[in-house]
C-alpha cells in the first residue's frame, strides 16, 4: 500500500531528517543575489550558486542573520575586506540549516569569513587582468597619442556627484584664464548598474569620435563596493579599446581599479584630473611661447645677416671696378707720352711714319679701350644681375619664415579659441595683482569683454 502524508506531516519528515543529518552548523560558499535590511535590524539574504562557465543559476536559497549577530558580522566583514556586504560578492558563511514547516528551507547565518571574499576578489581581478594582458588590449589606450593641447573632453560623471563639482570649479576657474569645452554624458557611477550605464555613454561618445580630444571617468570617493563596477571586464575591455585617451579620477585610496590600469592616466581625485589638464594646457603655451620666440630671433639674425653680406658685396666691388678704370687710364697715357716723346725726337723723314704709327695707336687704344670698357660693362651687368637674383632668393626666404612668425602672431592664435586678460594696459598673469571689483579686459579675436572681480581663487 502506498504511504501517505499530509503536507505538514512531509514537511515535518523533511525538518526530523536535516535535523539528523546536520546537527551542527556547516561551512556554505555562496554568492549574494539579494540582501535586505529591516527596521529592526535583521538581514534577509538570497544566496544563489552559478554554474562557472555558462553563469547560469544552478542553486538557490534564502538566508537570514539576526540583528544582534548582523551588528556585529557587517562591520568587521566590511574593515577587513573594504566592501559592504552587497549583491554580486561571494562568502563563506557558517549557518546552520533550517526547515520551516510553512516557509520552507533556509540558513540562519551566524559568521562570515572576510578572507575567502578576498581572495575571491583578488582572484577575480587577477584573472580579468590576465583576460585583458591575453586579449592583447590592456595597454591599447595608453599607447595613444595625448592630445598636443585638450580642448574638447567628454566627461562621464554623475550630474549630482561632489567629485564632478569639484572639477568643473578647478577647470573653470584656472588661474590662466584658459577655456575648456565641455560634455557631461550622465552616468550611474555605482551599483548593479553602473557598468551597463558607463558603457552606454562610451558608445554615445564614440559616435563624436572627431570631435572629442579625449574622454574623462570621474566619481567622489566611496566604499570598495560602491566602487566595484570598475573592476569589471566587460567596462575595461571597452575603456582599453576606446579610440580617444581616457583618464580617470575615481578617488579611491587604497587601491587601482581594473579601469584605472587599463585607461591611459589614473589620477587619484577628480580635481587632480583638472590639474593635470591646465598643466598640460600651460606646458602647450609656454612651448608655443619659446617657439616663437626662437623663431623671431633667427629671422632677425638672418635678415642682418644678408644686409651686412650685401654690404661688404658693395664695399668690395667698387674700388675693383674703379681700380681697373685707372689702370687702363694709366696704360694709356704711358702710350701716348711715349708717342710724343718719340715724336719729337725723330726727323722728317720720320714724320710720315710717326703719323701712320700714331693712327695705328690711336686705332689699337681705342680698340683696346673699347675692349676692356666692354669687358667692366659686361662684369658690372653680370654682377649686377647675380646681386639681384641673390637679393630675390633671400626676400623669399625672409618673406617664407615671415609667412611661419605670422602663423604664431597672438592674434592668430585668438582665432583658435583662445583669449588675453588685460588689467590696467597690462597682460594679466597671475590673479595676486588684482583683487575684488578690479576691472578686467578680456580680449577675443573679434571684441573685448569688460568685467568686474566678483571673487578670484589662487592656487
């Protein structure tokens, strides 16, 4: 005859049964699902196992620790691990087991163990590194070039988020006067959806690839389990593969995040993030500085080069020309002395060849003459000429390295964005020399702005 029992009676069978067989309490491994706190105190756990290859849930149950033990339990557990007991961690939990008649299976937990969490922590980390060192990707967004000078950056933050706040205030108020566009992409920045909600601001970034310079992760600080979402592969994974340099300001002390390895720079707040960018923005302008400044200097240099080469050109050639004149002169009038001379010391006889003599040297000198006179014509043209085209090739060059000193004139540099505080005529370089209610001048490329010192911020 087949046995019968009413439900009570095989719920009770079952509850005489686990009784027997665990009459003390046991060791469970288990990962956090859910976890609710009442107002009296007592925590009510879900506990669930997931099958290690495909992460499907293959066991579940419900778990409870009593206000008295849970006061004492959650804060050694989150000292010593630097996490909350929250969803999505794993622990070794001493419990004994429970079966209720009416709410069925269940363990009562009365101690958990701090150091397997770590370890599976650390483990988990361990291999998300070795995935991402394996893949070939973690060092993909460090190699990127930095941009020369960072203008337009995207930002994922939280709108409400101290540490967002703190870094729009150190960007904008910069004691250099430079300017910075920026996008907030709004983010959840902890929690179970954090990562799914940074990764979605990523993919609308990448859509304005062209038009970012670079991309900034930044979040106050908080609790290791408020901050667990960047230890994620599948963010890493995108942040060391994303096509812009990435820097983060996630402001945790005690240790780098995954996203913090694989993202171009960590810093370690986001207003050090701010600093950093100025920094770079400042290095920009002073190299563009000593550039110009070397620049103008060669050119000046060269220009008075090529006029004192000009100079001596001229100082050497005259004297050669007008020395050949005399000579020729000289020779000339040696000639026609001689003729003379041999003149008056002949006959008669002599007077008719003296003559032809004397037409026949007057012929020969003036051929002569006019041989050499066109030889100077020739030379002084020839020279002339090579002056010129010399003179031609080094105004093109002067006009070609004026051309590059113009490109680096400030009001060039205006255009790109940039603008000149002014204060009493003056530059304005440091903030010290003005104070409250001082009028400032800003220049732009097209117009000027007159302000008021509300309130300055030094460094």
């Amino acid at each position: 005859m087949v046995q019968k029992f009413t439900l009570l009676e095989l719920n009770k069978n079952i509850q005489e049964k686990i009784n027997s067989n665990f009459p003390n309490s046991i060791w469970v491994i288990a990962e956090i699902s859910e976890l609710k706190v009442n107002r009296n105190g007592h925590c009510y756990i879900e506990l669930v196992e997931k099958d290690v290859i495909t992460d499907n849930i293959i066991a579940r149950t419900r778990a409870t620790i009593w206000a008295f033990t849970y006061r004492m339990i959650r804060p050694y557990f989150e000292n010593t691990t630097g996490h909350e007991l929250s969803p999505g961690i794993k622990i070794l939990v001493q419990a004994n087991i429970e079966f209720h008649e009416l709410y069925g299976l269940s363990l009562n937990i009365s101690d958990i163990d701090p150091n397997y969490t770590l370890g599976d922590l650390a483990q988990k980390k361990g291999e998300t590194l070795k995935k991402l060192e394996s893949e070939g990707v973690i060092n993909m967004n460090k190699e990127l070039a930095f941009p020369v000078v960072p203008q337009k950056i995207a930002i994922i933050s939280s709108d409400t988020a101290a540490g967002y706040q703190d870094f729009i205030n150190q960007l904008e108020n910069n004691n250099f006067g430079y300017t910075f566009y920026i996008k907030l992409f709004p983010s959840i920045m902890q929690g179970l959806q954090a990562e799914e909600s940074i990764i979605d601001s990523l993919e609308k970034i990448y859509n304005y690839e062209d038009f970012f310079d670079l991309v900034i992760i930044i979040r106050g600080g908080g609790s290791q389990s408020d901050l667990n979402c960047f230890n994620s592969y599948l963010l890493a994974t995108n942040v060391a593969q994303f096509p812009l340099p990435v820097l983060t300001g996630i402001g945790h002390a005690k240790d780098e995040s995954i996203v913090d390895i694989v993202a171009h720079k960590k810093l370690k707040t986001p207003t050090a993030v701010a600093e950093y960018l100025i920094e770079k923005t400042s290095d920009f302008e002073d190299n563009l500085q000593y550039l110009k400044d070397n620049i103008l200097d060669l050119v000046t240099g060269y220009i008075q080069d090529q006029k004192t080469k000009l100079a001596q050109y001229g100082v050497i050639t005259v004297p050669a020309v007008k020395n050949n004149l005399n000579k020729y002169n000289y020779q000339l009038d040696i000639i026609v002395e001689k003729v003379k001379n041999s003149t008056k010391q002949s006959g008669q006889i002599k007077i008719n060849q003296l003559l032809r003599f004397s037409n026949l040297l007057e012929k020969t000198s003036t051929k002569v003459t006019f041989n050499q006179s066109e030889k100077i014509r020739i030379a002084e043209n020839q020279l002339k000429h090579r002056c010129a085209l010399y003179t031609q090739k080094q105004n093109l060059i002067i006009n070609n390295l004026g051309d590059k000193a113009l490109l680096l004139d400030p009001e060039n540099i205006l255009k790109r964005g940039y603008s000149i505080t002014y204060f009493n005529g003056e530059k304005l370089k440091d903030s010290k020399k003005i104070k409250e209610n001082d009028e400032i001048i800003t220049k732009l490329f097209s117009g000027l702005i007159r302000s008021k010192v509300r309130e300055k911020f030094e460094k």
